[in-house]
C-alpha cells in the first residue's frame, strides 16, 4: 500500500493545486484574439488587392500604367490567349478583395466556416502566386518579382494563420 494512497478521502475529495476547486464555476473561455488578428490579416489582404486593382484601372491606361504592380494582379501571369487585355484580372482582384473582406468580416464575428473558405482561398491564391513568380523568372523578368512575392507572402501568411488550432478555439 501507497503511503499517500486514500489521502483525497480523507481531504474531502480535493487535490490543492490540481484543478478548480469545488464551487469555483467553469474554467476560462478561450481567448477571442486570435480571431481578431486573423480578420485584421484578411482585412490587409482586401487593402492589397483593392490597392493593386485600383493602380491599374485608373485614367484608363490599364496594366501598361503601373507594370511593377501588374504582374501581381490575379490571373495576368496566364497570358494574352487566357486574358485578352488586363481588364480580367483587374476585375477579378477587385472580386478576390470584396470577397475577402466580407468574409474577414465574418471571421471577425467569429464565424468557424469562414476561415477554412478564407484558407482554401488564400492557399489556391498563394498557388496562382507561386506559378506567377515562377513564369516572371523564366520569361526574363525577375527585377518584377518583387509585388508578386509580397502578396504572396501576405497571402500565405493570413492562410497559415487561419488554420491554426487557437484560431478554431477563440471560433467557439
């Protein structure tokens, strides 16, 4: 026999320094500030593409006006035989942006589906991305890597950090 073996019956039934004692209430919720950070990273994502699409639909000029942003709008790296001209991918990162910030929004409420539509976005961007950089290496292009490795980075970044279990935790 244990020396100490009977000794929480004799206690009343509590360990001190294990667990909430009797009639202390329900532990602690989760903390909702990581929901709150991962909508603040989506809502950058949003700015980012507002800003990028905004560059290059003003005065008309269209992509020929800011080529160092260009490049990062979402679906130019495929070429004049997919886009004809870039007022596609203009509109399509004015429409990954809206889309983001609404569901930001919604992550910010603390809805759980919201950030899993956001990584599955973001991580299907990030590959669009990462396919972008690659073909401005290979056409010749690299001194205008850098836009596109910056929304990269902050695409992957704002995905990764949705994924993460206390992301799911403050959700609750």
């Amino acid at each position: 026999m244990h020396p100490n073996q009977g000794w929480q019956a004799r206690q009343g039934g509590h360990v001190p320094g294990y667990g909430p004692a009797p009639g202390w209430g329900q532990p602690l919720r989760p903390s909702t500030a990581p929901a709150f950070l991962t909508g603040g990273l989506w809502f950058l994502v949003a700015v980012l593409c507002f800003v990028l699409a905004g560059l290059n639909s003003a005065d008309g000029k269209g992509i020929r006006q800011t080529p160092e942003a260009a490049v990062a709008l979402l679906g130019l790296a495929f070429g004049r035989g997919f886009i004809a001209n870039g007022d596609p991918a203009i509109v399509a990162t004015y429409v990954a942006g809206g889309v983001v910030l609404l569901l930001a929004a919604l992550v910010v409420a603390r809805l759980g589906f919201a950030r899993w539509v956001l990584a599955g976005l973001g991580f299907l961007v990030c590959a669009y991305y990462v396919f972008a950089i690659v073909r401005l290496t290979i056409n010749h292009a690299g001194t205008l890597i850098i836009v596109p490795g910056i929304a990269l980075l902050l695409w992957l970044a704002a995905s990764m950090v949705s994924v993460l279990p206390p992301v799911g935790r403050a959700m609750r």
